[in-house]
C-alpha cells in the first residue's frame, strides 16, 4: 500500500509566498512543502501551479441538475447530486456548501426542490467533493419557519444565510427591476396586487422569523450571512444579528460598511468574470479595486471561481495569493473551517494542479483528503 504521495516539479503557492518545490501527502493530510524536486518515486507537476482546493460557501449550481429546465425534475436525486459534483470538482472544488432555500416569497419551485436536495444528499454515493449544507432562509415568506423545522437537523449543516427578496428591498428596492426579472407577463394591476401583498408578508413575518433563525445559529454555533446587503443600515442589522459574511452586496457603500465591520465581503465570480452583475448591481471588480473584497463565490457557474480569482490577480493588480485566498483560506476561515485552505502540514491534503493556457487557468488535477478524484 503506498503510504505517500509526493507532487514535485510544482509552483507552489504557499502562505509565504510562491515557490518551486514539491509536497508531501499522507494519510489524507499535506505533509512536508519542501524547496527544489524530490529525488526519487515523486510525480512530475511539469512546472504547473499546485493551489489549496477551492473552498464554495454558495451554489445554487446543484439545483440545475435536479430541475434542468423549469418545472422539469429529475427523478433520480442522488444521480442529480453526484452530476453536480462531478463538475465542481472538475473546476477545483473540494469543499462546497449546496445552497439549499428554505421559502420564496413566490413558489416558482422552491418547495419541491427543497425537497429533492434532502432527498439528494441522503441517495448520493462515492462523492468527491466534501459537500456541506448552507441554508438560505427567506425570512419573508410565512411558511419558512416550518419548512426550516423539517431541514434543521439534516447532516453536513455549516452556514445558514438570511434572505429578504420582497419587491421594493435589498436586491430589489426598484421593484420594476423584480417584475423585468420574474414577472413580465403579468398586468400592471395584478403586479402591484402581488407586490401589496408581498410587502404585508414581509412585515408580519421577516422580524420574527429573523429573530428564530440567529437563535438558532447562536445555539447552535453556526455561521450566519446575510444577503444582497444595500444600505448601511443593513450592515448595521446584520452586526446586531452576528453575521459573519456579507453575501453579494449589491452597492459599493454596503461593501465598505461591510468591511469596516468586520464582515467578509463576498461578491460573485460570475460578475467579475462577466465584467458586472446580470441584475444591475454593482461590478466585483470594483469592490475588489476599492480594497472591500474578501471572498468569491461561484454562485450559479461552478468554472467562474478560479477563473475569478485570477482576474483579481490580472485586472485588479492582487498578489496571486491574495487573490487565491478568496477561494481558499478566506471563505473556509469564516465558515469556521480551520483544517484546510492553505499548504500548511496536518491540514487536509485538498489541493489543485494549474496550468496557465492562453491566460486562463486550467484544472487539470485534484486531490481531496489525499486522493486524486479528477
């Protein structure tokens, strides 16, 4: 039986810095990270980057297989699951929180496909990824809380998230931008009914079912985020709240209220791969320049985070680990993960070979716990 692994031959992106050498793995933990090439039985890098795997606090990306097209759903979860994995995996993946909701202000859905993610994690087998749970709690809708109850104690939960998207707030303070988004086939009476009523929902509900979800977390000691920030004041709120990440705030002010705070400022890497955000908010890439960003989350393209994280190093002028701690060290330190993200002997041995072709980088291999899964 081969007690170790070791890659050589590597650009290795250390806490220190970048440096030529090789890395040791063994029972599933990195151990030596060593200078120059190992002398004999190692695995020639050619030169390549080897990066911590990519640690993914937010994707709705296994939602896609389980619904491929709207109100199609796959009958086979656990076969939707291992599909989803397989591709986070293939983009550097090796930690990702399935970002299940819990409510929707309008059920387009959300409610059977609750279901089937439960259903999901339990049928899945022979995973690559370590799969965690984040629980997206819409705390405006009146049946969240009792949709919560049924999914509080599924296994693998590791962050929760508080969400508030009634037209007229936070992502959608211009309610015109909601109706462009969800609702361009209803009238102009029926939308304003429904956005009357919405509106009610949030105000008999939100407050309370906040108040729940951050019991919870404080009880449980859990991370919490809140979602789609815009103003100062919800910055404020999410303080009172114990939040610990501000998820994709949508104006710069939030960002740097965010930051000064003491919130880890995520934005979506499809943003800064696309050059801004698809619903008008304001481009990562100038939160990244403005010195506000902390972490990248792929949201809904699973390839867009370490592409991502090296446009931070490109066109924001990031150190390389810098930018590469987005991915990495940053987002599993605020998830309270402290075994992994960084090339330091006795963490977890999750880790990625780079090639760089025609400027953009390219997995070619990964390694979770120790063993090559791509």
């Amino acid at each position: 039986m081969k007690k170790e692994t070791i890659l050589a031959n590597a650009r290795l992106l250390t806490p220190e810095g970048l440096k030529s050498g090789h890395l040791v793995m063994a029972g599933g933990r990195i151990g030596n990270v060593g200078n120059g090439n190992f002398p004999t039985g190692y695995e020639d890098m050619e030169g390549d980057y080897l990066m911590p795997g990519l640690v993914e606090l937010h994707t709705d990306n296994m939602e896609r297989h389980l619904m491929p097209r709207p109100e199609v759903y796959w009958p086979q979860p656990g076969a939707a699951l291992e599909a989803h994995d397989a591709q986070v995996t293939a983009a550097g993946i090796t930690t990702v929180y399935d970002s299940l909701c819990v409510g929707e202000p309008v059920d387009k859905g959300r409610r059977v496909l609750l279901d089937l993610s439960v259903r999901a994690l339990k049928e899945a087998v022979d995973l690559r990824a370590d799969h965690k749970v984040h629980l997206r709690c819409e705390v405006s809708d009146p049946e969240m809380w009792a949709l919560f109850e049924k999914v509080a104690d599924i296994p693998g939960l590791g962050l929760l998230s508080l969400m508030d998207h009634t037209p007229g707030q936070r992502q959608w303070r211009d309610p015109s931008s909601y109706r462009a988004y969800y609702q361009k086939k209803c009238t102009d009476r029926e939308f304003e009914k429904m956005v009357a009523r919405l509106a009610e929902q949030r105000d008999r509900f939100a407050a309370g079912q906040t108040g729940k979800v951050v019991d919870f977390c404080r009880q449980r000691q859990l991370p919490l985020a809140s979602h789609d920030d815009t103003l100062p004041a919800h910055i404020e709120e999410a303080v009172k709240n114990g939040v610990a990440i501000s998820e994709f705030p949508t104006t710069l002010e939030a960002a740097r209220a965010a930051r000064r705070a003491g919130l880890a400022v995520t934005m979506g890497a499809p943003n800064l791969v696309r050059g801004g955000s698809h619903s008008g908010n304001v481009p990562a890439l100038e939160v990244a320049e403005d010195g506000s960003l902390d972490c990248l989350s792929s949201d809904y393209v699973p390839a867009s985070l370490l592409y991502g994280a090296w446009l931070l190093h490109q066109k924001a002028g990031w150190g390389l680990l810098a930018a590469i701690k987005t991915v990495t060290e940053n987002p599993a330190r605020r998830a309270g993960l402290t075994d992994r993200g960084k090339f330091e002997p006795g963490l977890r041995a999750d880790l990625i070979r780079v090639r760089i072709i025609n400027n953009r980088p390219v997995v070619k291999s990964v390694w979770a716990a120790g063993s090559q899964v791509y």
